[in-house]
DNA sequence: TAGTTGCTTCCATTCAGTGGAAGTTCTGGT
DNA sequence: ACCAGAACTTCCACTGAATGGAAGCAACTA
C-alpha cells in the first residue's frame, strides 16, 4: 500500500467551498487525521517495513512517528501497547524492532506454512542436486514474493530474500508466475512501465507476452542477466490439486554460456514433485 | 498483562418496564471490559493462536468473537479493520485466516531472519551428512521456540515444526538451552513441576540438574524417548560473539542402541560452524 | 414455513484516546 | 564541568471515535 503519510491539513484558505459552516471556517490550519486507533497501530508496525532492503531493522520513537505520520506522545502510547503484547520489542539502547510475536503469528499464516512445509524436501534436493540458490515464490498484488530461499555458504549474494517482494517481469519466478495468471492481472501489470535493472531485462509489453506465451509453452522460464549482472536463472511451475499455478521454484545460477540440461531437468523435477505433493495429478489438465 | 474484568452497574434506565431479557433482577451488574482497543485488537490475532496445534487455521467471525471475549458487532468491526489492513483475510467461506502481511512483517524480525540466515546453510549440510531431522530452536520464556525445522520426505512423524513451543526438559534443544541458561531461569524452570510425556522423561528436579550439568561438561545434549516414542536426538549450543548461547540444533533420529559417534561430530561440527558465523572465537572462552 | 444460527448495519451515548505542553533523561560540544 | 538541544516520558482537560444493543438480513434445516 501506498505510502504517504495520510496526513491531511484542512487549509481554510481553499476555495473548496465544502460549506460545512461553523468551525473550518478563516485560517483555521487543522492538521486533521482521520485513522481510525487501528489504522494509527498498523502505520507504526508498517513504519518497520517502509523503504525496502537495507534500511533499518531497529527504529527509535521518533523515526517511528515521523514515518507513522503521528504525534510522539501518540505515538509512544500506542509503540507501549505493541511492546507489551510483543509485537515489538524495546531494546536496551531504546530503539524499537519487530516483536517475536509477530514472527511466531507470521508463521502460522495459512498459504505460507502449507507450501513451505510441503515444498521444503522438494527444495532441499533441488539445492543438492544443484547446488545453486533455490528459490519458492508466490504472485502477491504485483509482485513475486519470496516464501523461501536456501543457499550454501559460497552463494553469490543476490537482493533476494524471505520475505522479499521482487518483480514479476525481471526474476525468473516472477515471469513464470505471470505466464500462468489470469489474463487481466497480466494486462494490468503491463499496463504500467516496467522497470529496467540491467540492459537485458525485457520491458517492452508485447515482448514479454510473447516471452510468457514461450514459458506456457516450455513450462519453463529461462532468465538471464535480467535482475542481476552475473547471474542468470530457470524457474517452472508449481500447481495445486485443481491445476492452478500457485507458486513457482527457481535456481539462480551464475551466467554462463551454455544451457545445461541437468539444470532444467532438476528445476523441473523439484516442481513437480511439489505439485503432486499438493495433490496434482497431471491427467487432469493436458 | 492486567485486566481483570471490572464491575459495574448496569443503570436500570428502564423507562418502561421493558422486559429484562430474563438476565436477573434489578441491579444487574455487567462485567465491563477495560481493554483497550489495541488490546481488543491483539486479543482478536491471539484467538488464532489460541488452542496449541492441530486446531482452527480458519474461524468463523463469531468464534473469534468467543475467544477473544468481544461482542459480536465490535469484533466485526475490528476484523474489518485487520482485514483491510492485511494482517488477517477473509475466504470465499466466510471463514477469516492469518494474512499475509503478518507473515511478511513476521519474517523480518531481527532474531529470527538473522539467526535463520546465518545458520541455515549449516543447517543444510547438517542434514545432508545425516539425512535426519535437524532443528534449530532458542529459550523464550519457558519454551524452547522452533526457528528452522528441516527434514527429508521419509521423516518420521514429529510434533515439532516451524514456530512451535515445546517443553525445555522434554526436548534436545531445551535441555541444552537450559543447560546454558542464566541461574534464575533454570531455577524458576525447575520450580514448576515437569509433564511426563513418555515413562522416559526425566521430571525430577535434582536429576535434571544432574543432567544440565552433564551437558554443559560435554558440550552436547543426548536424549531418547521422552517426548515422542521411537524418537531420540542429539543438540549442542550455538554461541554469539560474546560467547553467550543464544540458540541449539539438534537432530532427531529413530531410536537405536547403539551411540553413533558420526552423528554426534556431526552436530557438533554444525553448531561450531554457525557459532563461528555468529562471531565466535573459542579462545574468548573455556 | 417457521425456527435457528450466523453475519451485517445502524446510531445515540459516553468514555477512551488524543495531543499540546511541561517535565525528565540522555548526548555531545566546548 | 557545564550547558544546549534532542529524545523520551508523563500529565490531563477535552471531545469525537469507538462501543454494543438491537434490528435487519441471509443462509441453512427440521
């Protein structure tokens, strides 16, 4: 969701002639907030997840109320209502970070906990049969976001992560997701411009449809030097018991400039065997 | 947490004689509820957490409305307000779930998305050299709380999984976290009385002392057949840089009588490995 | 068809949450 | 050591947001 602290001024100033009488009347500068108590707690815990990747893990109460949009005393109120529940912690130092709590919940949210536990011994032989980083992710709103990742010690750092969200038309999972969406999620999402990360990511809408008509085809996305230099990636699909795509696994292998086919076959063989773990059964749908 | 329930008077304000709806005679006393709404807010997430294991991924409004003991209009509201913000969903069903967002925020919480990312790879080799369960857990509150849990498809059947609390005396990893624990934990632990899972579960006192003792001499932790039947397991503790243990990994096994020293190495060698991530160096302590 | 259970909406009442301001503690500059 | 300033905590009078009883729906089922 947006960001934008929805802090909103009412300017008597404004021609906006709402007529509401009374009050709002000349000058009046009412810094008017309409959240709701709820929507004020949520934009404190969302203040943690706010500008994506490396920035801070741990917070202060006033980073927190700048980025809440709310006042400190408000704010530290309300921050003491989290920690005592446990949805944040207060360290000794006096900055603030997510709560246990919230991890120990987080776990336990349905869609996550099925697939990991599912998919987690399909994962772990893709990764020792490869030995590349492995890659679980599900199509959430606009992007892949990242359920699971296993990788060895040497791995090639790479910007994904649990709990990432990355996007769908430059990662290999992220592609397959979109080959098998339904046609209006496709249509909206190459409606907006689709960002360019390197010189080979693919943004041009009619030439990533053809690319997911291709992956349908192949049941199978090949991706390279697309998100990040150097490195290039297979993903294929993961379907449920009604033949839906649900999710998609991938390697991130380092780019080379040949395809190797044990590769592929052991992507392949990952995602099929999730899928029949979740109850697919090929006859269904050619 | 405070709250117990405080009374008082339910004005009469009967104007007419409106029938009481039966409840009792004149000056009824009403329980009133002194929560406030952040902690209605969180009572409505913990009703999802409520009974351990097995039951309700899914609930139905009105038995949320139970569990976390609001009336049945102010739960609507509030899961409203959860929903929109992402921390719960609604299904086709009517049925209402943990939501993604938690899940997403839950993943982020420093000490387990660190200790989870450094350790993971060490987790991976332990589990291909022994092909066994392998867990990693660490101390909060009086449980051992399970952050990583890998196994292969053949796995025996075990309680544990991804953000379960198990006992400290019944468990590999809680033997050893407590093995290690501050004085006061391990006495106030031991002040309790202890289930007896299995007729093999140590619960007395003075022998589990014996054996934390035992533990801390060995550095590692044996235990057979005191939580789950045919189960035992082999821990040892993970320490950060200030040579404190802040975690244990374990591997769980189909009973056998004979010791195998391979496994034990093997753990031991896992948990060196992430203790040695985490910053130690064995020279800061014996 | 009437009864039951479960969900949703409404709205007058009131009391919980609000946030400005004053008080307190921590930080770092000279 | 001393002070300035920032960051945090506490206080409390005021008010509009949250509350929950009740009535209205909707979906089952006996």
């Amino acid at each position: 969701m947006s960001g934008k602290p929805a802090l909103k001024r009412t300017v008597g100033a404004d021609a906006g002639g709402n007529s509401d009488a009374g009050s709002s009347a000349a000058g009046t500068i009412a810094p008017v907030d309409d959240r709701s108590v709820a929507a004020r707690l949520f934009a404190i815990l969302d203040a943690f997840a706010a500008p994506a990747g490396a920035t801070s893990r741990t917070l202060t109460l006033t980073t927190i109320a700048q980025r809440a949009g709310l006042p400190l005393s408000t704010t530290h109120r309300l921050v003491a209502e989290w920690v005592s529940w446990g949805g944040l912690s207060k360290h000794e130092n006096g900055q603030y970070s997510l709560g246990m709590k919230l991890w120990e919940l987080g776990v336990q949210t349905p869609t996550a906990r099925n697939l990991r536990t599912i998919a987690l011994p399909y994962l772990e032989d893709l990764y020792e049969t490869t030995r590349e980083h492995v890659h679980l992710a599900i199509l959430d709103g606009r992007d892949a976001l990242y359920l699971e990742k296993l990788s060895g010690h040497h791995a090639v750092r790479l910007i994904s992560r649990v709990g990432a969200r990355l996007p769908l038309h430059s990662t290999g999972v992220g592609l397959v997701l979109l080959a098998y969406a339904p046609t209006d999620v496709v249509q909206q999402y190459l409606a907006a411009s689709l960002e360019r990360f390197l010189p080979r990511t693919v943004t041009e809408p009619e030439a990533v449809r053809q690319r997911l008509a291709e992956i349908r085809l192949l049941g199978l996305a090949r991706m390279s030097e697309e998100m990040t230099a150097g490195s290039s990636s297979i993903a294929a699909p993961i379907r449920d018991r009604t033949g839906q795509v649900v999710a998609a696994v991938s390697i991130v292998t380092r780019t080379t400039d040949t395809v190797d086919p044990e590769q592929e076959r052991a992507v392949r063989l990952a995602a099929q065997g999730v899928s029949r773990a979740l109850g697919y059964r090929r006859a269904q749908q050619s």
